[in-house]
C-alpha cells in the first residue's frame, strides 16, 4: 500500500508562513479544531487593546480590565465569528464563493493565531509601565527614554503582529472560498456595506 508523503503541518506554527496550506488541512481534518478557543482569545486580545485605547484603567482596576476582557472579549469573539461568518457566507455567495459556513469560521478563528502570540507582549510592556498601559497619561513613557523606547518598539511589533493577522485572514478566506486574497478582501467589504450603509444612512435622515 502506497504511504502518503504529506507533511503535516503545525498549525500554531505554519499559518504563520503557509496560510492556504495549513487552512487546507484544518478543513480536510476537522474544520472545528479549537475554533471556540482561538475566537476567544482573539476576543480577549482585542478587549484588551480596546481597553488601552480607550483608558479603561482611569476608572478600572488592572485586575476589573482583565476579567471583563477575559469574560466580555471572550463572549465577542465568539459571537463575531458566527456572526461574521455567516454574513462573509452569505455575500461570498454573491460573487462564487465556495466555502461553507464551518469552513469560513474555521478561516476567522486560526487567522487570530498572531494577534493570540502577540498576548505575550504585554508582559514586558507591563513590566515597563504597569497600570498606565491602560491609563490617559503614561509618565513612565516621559520620565525615562529607554522605557519609551522599549515600550515603542514592544508596540509596533505588535500592530505589525496585527496586519499580518489580517493578510493570513484574507488568505485563509480567499483557500476556503476559492478566491484570491484580493477577492477575500472585497468578500469582507462587501458585508460592511449591505449592513453598516443602511444605518448610515438612517442615522443621516435622523440627524439631518
């Protein structure tokens, strides 16, 4: 009997450099591997970093921030999968999509494995300011140039973890629905404007 040659790929390691083909797998194997766990800790992250631009810790404790974000940011990001992913079902339909709801999910999920690695990075930009992470004025950030440059440094690997997460998103939806990645991109848009443009446009009667 002739033994199969496929290498098996790592997950956590390989959508990092081979996106299509790890997505690939994740479909062929089990399209709702760890989809719940990834979601909720994409969540997670994202509630942090929304409580850092938005100066939670000036009215929470450290402790408050982590446990909304581990509960609250958790919940929404396994909402916004499912809510996500049937909506980048229903317009990839619009323009030939193949992938089906489970699959599109399983793309949304292991694209969150950057922003997921990058988690790690708030240890050391903790251990720099502390609570001010989360605070209008960061004094740490002033008084010290090394401790600005650090921080600055931990931060931009950080949106780059970002930006990186989002092409292996695009390539990830593009596999599953047998797009380009540039395609997967105008899939994304496409939802945005058959639901957000209508209450756009509501709020303007209103407000006008």
């Amino acid at each position: 009997m002739e033994r199969s040659t496929e290498t098996y790929l790592n997950p956590w390691f390989s959508i990092w450099t081979q996106p299509r083909a790890t997505i690939r797998q994740i479909i062929r194997t089990n399209p709702k591997q760890s989809v719940i766990l990834l979601a909720a800790l994409g969540g997670f992250a994202e509630a942090l970093d929304r409580a850092s631009y938005k100066d939670a810790g000036d009215d929470f404790s450290v402790v408050m921030i982590v446990l909304m974000a581990m509960s609250l940011g958790a919940l929404g990001g396994i909402l916004a999968m499912y809510v996500y992913g049937w909506l980048l079902s229903w317009t990839g339909n619009w323009i030939n999509g193949q992938g089906h709801r489970e699959e599109i999910r399983a793309a949304i999920a292991w694209a969150n494995v950057p922003v997921i690695w990058a988690l790690l990075l708030w240890i050391p930009q903790y251990a720099l300011i502390g609570r001010e992470m989360f605070m209008a004025e960061a004094y740490s950030l002033t008084e010290s140039t090394t401790t600005f440059v650090l921080f600055f440094g931990l931060a931009v690997i950080e949106v780059i973890l970002g930006i990186w997460a989002f092409i292996i998103f695009l390539k990830c939806l593009g596999e599953v629905q047998g797009f380009s990645a540039w395609k997967a991109l105008w899939n994304c848009i496409i939802p945005l404007l058959v639901v957000g443009l209508p209450f756009v446009l509501i709020i303007g009667l209103f407000t006008w």
